[in-house]
C-alpha cells in the first residue's frame, strides 16, 4: 500500500528478535523479482545499515544521497536504490522493529512525506504490538487450556508407569516435539534412569511408539543432563553448543534431531528428574514461550509423580501392614514349626519378588546351622540329605558370626570369598542373596535368606528385617512350646510308668494264683503302654518255658508250649542266660544283638527282652515288643525293669505259697488218713483205706499189696 501510493521504489517492514540482536524481515514490497521472505532475510542490529542503525539507536534516518551516508549498506538484489528512510517502530516504549522506505531517485523524501510516513509508521507499531497482545492472550490462553488438559490426563491415575507414558505422550504432542525421553534421578546417585521414551518422528516412520530399550545413564558421560539436574534451570542444546559431551553432539549431527529441550522436573525445591524434548531438523527451535510452557508441564508432572509415588508408597504400606497383621495373626496361630514356615514363605513372596527362601536354625552346641525348610523355584527342596552347615563357611555362616545382615551378588568371587556352596534347583550363580539373623531377646537362633535374580531394595531389607523379628519369635516360641510340651510328655509317661507299675505290685499282692497273677501282668503293660505284645517267660530246668502272652498270639504260642533255650540265640534265651537284659531297637537294623523272627507276632518293629531276677538269680524273663522301631528309651527300659523286679519276686511269692499250700494239704490228708488207720483194728480195713490213699496220690492208678513170706531156696 505504501508503495502504490507514493511510488516508492522498496518498501520493507523488519521486526526485531527476542533478544534485540537482529531485525528479520517480515513483510516486503519491490520493484526487485525476488522473494526476500523466503530467503530468510535479517540485518544485525548495528551502525553498518540504516534499517540497523534506526533500531540500534531507536531514532528516523532520512538519506536523499545514498553515496553520502556511511551507514548505507548496498545491496546487489536492490540495484536502483538512490535514496532511503528508516523509521522506528516504537510502541509503550519498546523498539519492535523498522519501517526501511528506498526510492530510485535522489530526494525523493520530502518533509510532508516524512511526517506523513511516521506517523503510519506508529500506527503500524500500535497494530504490531496489538497483535504481539492478542498472540500472548491467546497462547497463554492456550497455555491454561493445554496446562487444564494435562493436568485432567495426569490426575486421571495414580499409576507411576502410567503417568510417564501419558506425559512423555502428551509433552511430545504439545510441544510440537519429535521425540520425549523422561529420565527419574536420585540425588545421592550418579545416574538417571530411563523411565519412558515415546518416538512420534514421522521423517523416519516411527508413530506413536514407545521404545523398550530404558538404559541407565552415569552423569560423568552425560556433563548436560548434570548441569540441568543441579542448576533446576531448563537448557536448549544445539549441536554446536560447546559445552555438550563429545558424543551428544556427534549423534545430533548424524540423527534427524536437530536439538533438544531438558526441563527438570522440580517439586518444591527437589529435583526428582528431567524430561528430555527432542525436535526435526524441519522444526524450529524451541522458544522462550515454549520452554516457559515446558517448565509448567514439567512441573505439573513432577507434582502428579510425586503424589502418585506417595500414594503407591502408601497403598504399598498399607499392603505390607496387613500382610505383617496377617502373617502375625498366622505365626500366633501356627500350630507347628512346619506351619510357620509356609505361612512366612507364602506372606514373604507375596510382598518381595524373590526365587528362594531358607530358613536355617543354629544348632545347640552352636556350631552349625541346621536346615529347617528350603523354597527354591516354586517347589519345597527335601532337606534330608542336606548336611548341616559350618558356622565357618558360607554367607550364612557370616550372618551367624557377625551378627548382621548381608545383601551381595552370589558371583564365583563372592562364593570363593566366603567358601558358600549351591542349594535348590538354580544353576545361576549370579543371584543375589540376602542373609538376615534371627535374633530373640538378643540371642541369635538362625537366619532367613532369600535369593532373586535382581538385587533386594532398600525398603525390601527393611520389610524383611521386621518380618525376621516376628519369624525368630514365633521359631522361639514354638520352641519352648515344644521343649515344654516334650517335658510334659516325659512327666506323662513317667507318670504312667509309675502308675502301672503301682497298679503291677497291686494285682501281685492282690493275685494269689500264678498263672492269674503273669497273665495280668502281661495284660496290664500292654494295655498301659499302648505295645505291640508281652509275654512272660519262667525258667524250667535249661529252657525258658511261656507262661503268659497278650492277645492271640499269646493264646497261639502257650498252646503251642513255647519255650527257648536258656543261653540260646534269641533275646530271652541271652537275657536268661546271664541276666542281662537284650534289645533291638530295629528289628531290620543290621546292628544289634542276634532277633530270631517269631511267626507269630509278624508286625514286631523293636523288641526288649527283661530278665527277672530275685536275689541275684534269673527266674525267667519278659519280652516287650513294639510294632514302632527306637520306642525303647532309658526311663522306658528302667520303668520295665522295675516293674520286672516286682514281678519277679511276686511270682516268687506266689511260687512259695503255693508250695507251702501244697506241703500243708499233704500234711493234712497225712493226718486223716492216719486218723482212720487208727481207728480201726481190722486188717482188711486197714489194708483198703492205704491202698485208697496210695491210687488217689497216684492219680488212680491201681494199687495191690501182697501179703505173706517169701518161700525160701536153698
């Protein structure tokens, strides 16, 4: 328009940059065929044009003599340029770029042309900065609807991985970015970890693609990422920027990226990571509007993140609380060692990710440890075959004797380190393997290990080592439960011990009859201690006679007249051969005094062969035998034994008395049949009542008597 209506020559508008260094040409109209616009034209800032001057010193230049004025710069796509006029664009103050007029002509400017054009000139600086107005109402318009809308898509999940691949997604698309890589950083560590990496590069055909390679990078090789991490201040890196690694810039050059943006992700004054934009050769670089919305987002992110890492760590608590009020609740309630240590295995896994779980106890003596339960892989390891281990040797050893926890890769250094040997089913040596001590009321008691291919975390060890505590209770516990329980048995048995071998000499005292008296006996040691079988044995001559045996197969063998050799090979003939008791704990052992197996009584498992002794000599003995082998302990063996004594001199009493019974009523049918003899004076009376007496002594046999002398020879 200006041209057509004053017949200028040229006429340009140029604008100024955000930094006040250059004027870049905006809109132009020549006489010239040429598209300055697409050629990117732009003048420094300096005295070496006019259209630079007038922005420099913020003030018109009028030249009518082009070949009079120093500052004139000669153009050769503007040839017929006599003449020209500089304006400033100037609006609240502030230069924004140069209204340059060129005529063909010398003094082709006049005064009324000058005033005329100034003060089109400021409208056109009013209409600029309008526009410059309305463009940041607008983009931070957009800026709040953009910031809205991120913000509805982060605090839509409390997923930690979630909320990196939306904001990776998210920042790439709204920043006009070909690539966003997002990175979490600890500040004790030296590296930053890849968290996501979402490519939308439709140069090279990747859309909508999130890549699978998340490396950890070590901040001495990447001196960019540090200086943004530690400063919390957003950087544009460009390939020619100096201070970028000496790989960093080498792969901008030969990948389509043609620089990237790093934002920090800033929550109060913590740095918890960065978030990496990369943009297209084809796409301008990144603007301070654009970095400033970047920040925002970043911000918004690093707030989301750390909500949602706060309320996964809280859920994660929670979760660990109720499985330490549930595993509690279960090792209070175990009934057994066995059951505390599935329920510590199933409650353990369910929290810490591992492959392995052993929990080992240390002996009495406290020189090994003793393998109590062993979960390798999915499936419970057999431990009987497994010998104990040294204090001395491997990792658990060194928990046992430094009294603290250990957390190491099992690598062939680490096994050779610590003399450590492989159990369970892995051939991976390189598992990492996490020792914890046992440890009640200060006395250590064993160790829990767990393995896993992936190195235990801090908050795992901590889980674990509270998790330990309630486990050594609970082992303890049970222990003393079981100790206590075991005393009480011994103090049950001895107890019955005692009361059958009251309720023994009570029926011996009670019992009169022999054969009555031993078959009680027997009858009463079975029934009391719950055995297989007993039989009473009595010496006759050379040979151990049965008089009393339980159940049908004591009925079977005194039918049978059952009777050993004394001194012979069984465990009665040797226990009556010397008085010294036999026993066989296991039958099927090969060692042991010589079993002689008994058709009888096929289910024998372990068997004791008693003596019964009365002043120092061997009346007989008492075989005990059990369908369990090893049932025969020494406070059994010594009850029995007492019992045996009693019995024997019992059976000796009744054997006295039944003899003195015996010799009385001999003496007293004696003393009737003298009485009759006496009263009668006839022969043949007296004859008959003799031979009477002599056949019923005889048992009936016929008695005759002959009277008379015998003839004599000579």
């Amino acid at each position: 328009l200006l041209k057509s209506q004053f017949g200028f020559y040229h006429v340009a508008i140029f604008l100024a940059d955000g930094n006040i260094k250059e004027l870049h040409l905006r809109e132009v109209a020549t006489d010239e065929p040429i598209d300055l616009i697409n050629m990117q034209y732009k003048l420094p800032i300096d005295n070496h044009s006019i259209a630079g001057w007038v922005a420099l010193h913020c003030e018109p230049r009028v030249v009518n003599d082009i070949h009079n004025d120093a500052a004139y710069k000669e153009e050769p796509f503007l040839p017929n340029t006599q003449s020209e006029m500089a304006l400033p664009l100037v609006a609240r103050g502030e230069m924004l770029g140069v209204l340059d007029v060129q005529g063909n002509r010398p003094n082709q400017f006049v005064k009324d042309d000058i005033s005329i054009l100034q003060i089109i000139a400021n409208q056109i600086a009013i209409n600029i900065d309008n526009a410059h107005l309305f463009a940041q109402t607008e983009f931070r318009l957009n800026e709040a609807r953009i910031l809205y809308e991120y913000n509805s898509l982060l605090s839509s999940t409390l997923d930690v991985g979630e909320l990196y691949r939306r904001a990776a997604r998210a920042l790439t698309t709204w920043l006009n970015g070909s690539r966003c890589t997002i990175f979490s950083w600890e500040s004790e560590e030296e590296a930053a970890t890849t968290q996501v990496d979402f490519i939308y590069d439709l140069t090279s055909g990747i859309i909508d693609q999130y890549s699978l390679d998340l490396p950890t990078l070590r901040l001495e090789d990447h001196h960019d990422m540090r200086a943004v991490l530690t400063s919390g201040q957003p950087k544009v890196w460009l390939p020619e920027d100096v201070s970028l690694n000496e790989e960093n810039p080498s792969q901008l050059e030969s990948s389509p990226q043609l620089s990237y943006l790093d934002v920090p992700l800033v929550r109060n004054v913590t740095t918890l990571g960065l978030i990496r934009v990369f943009r297209h050769a084809t796409q301008a670089p990144f603007s301070d509007a654009e970095i400033q919305l970047a920040q925002a987002m970043a911000n918004e992110t690093a707030v989301a993140l750390a909500n949602a890492t706060l309320t996964s760590e809280t859920q994660a608590r929670v979760a660990q609380l109720s499985s330490l009020n549930r595993l509690s609740q279960a090792l209070s309630e175990a009934p057994n060692l066995e059951q505390v240590y599935k329920s510590t295995r199933r409650e353990i896994l369910s929290l810490v990710e591992a492959t392995g779980l052993a929990i080992l106890l240390l002996s009495e003596d406290k020189n090994h440890l003793n393998w109590l339960y062993l979960y390798d892989y999915g499936e419970e390891i057999d431990l009987s075959n497994l010998p104990p281990q040294a204090l001395g040797s491997g990792f658990s050893g060194h928990v046992v004797r430094t009294r603290t926890t250990l957390h190491l890769q099992a690598t062939p250094e680490n096994q050779e380190k610590y003399k450590s040997f492989q159990v369970g089913a892995s051939e991976d040596f390189h598992e990492f393997w996490l020792g914890i001590p046992l440890i009640v009321t200060n006395q250590l008691i064993g160790v829990l290990s767990l393995q896993n291919l992936n190195p235990f975390s801090e908050r795992d060890i901590e889980l674990l080592t509270t998790i330990a505590g309630a486990l050594a209770i609970a082992i303890n516990n049970l222990l003393q439960l079981e100790a206590t329980q075991a005393a009480l048995a011994v103090q049950f048995e001895q107890r019955l011990q005692m009361q059958t071998a009251a309720e023994v000499a009570a029926a011996t005292t009670s019992i009169l009859d022999l054969n009555s008296l031993v078959q009680r006996a027997v009858d009463l040691i079975k029934e009391r201690f719950e055995l297989y079988y007993v039989g009473l044995y009595l010496v006759e001559n050379d040979y151990a006679v049965l008089k009393a045996g339980t159940g049908e197969a004591g009925k079977a063998q005194l039918a049978a007249k059952r009777q050993l050799k004394v001194g012979g090979e069984s465990l009665i003939g040797g226990a009556t051969g010397d008085g010294k008791p036999r026993i066989r704990q296991d039958v099927q052992a090969a060692k042991g005094p010589k079993w002689l197996p008994n058709p009888h009584l096929p289910d024998t498992q372990s068997e004791l062969a008693l003596p019964l002794r009365v002043h120092g000599t061997t009346t007989g003995a008492l075989t005990v035998q059990s369908s369990t082998p090893n049932l025969f302990s020494e406070d059994f063996i010594g009850a029995l034994q007492i019992m045996g004594d009693q019995l024997a001199v019992a059976i000796q009493n009744a054997q006295f008395l039944a003899r003195a019974e015996a010799r009385t009523q001999r003496q007293t049918y004696l003393n009737e049949i003298s009485a009759k003899l006496h009263q009668s004076a006839n022969v043949e009376t007296i004859v008959e009542i003799g031979l009477q007496a002599l056949s019923q002594q005889l048992a009936g046999t016929a008695v005759e008597l002959q009277l008379g002398r015998q003839k004599q020879t000579s």
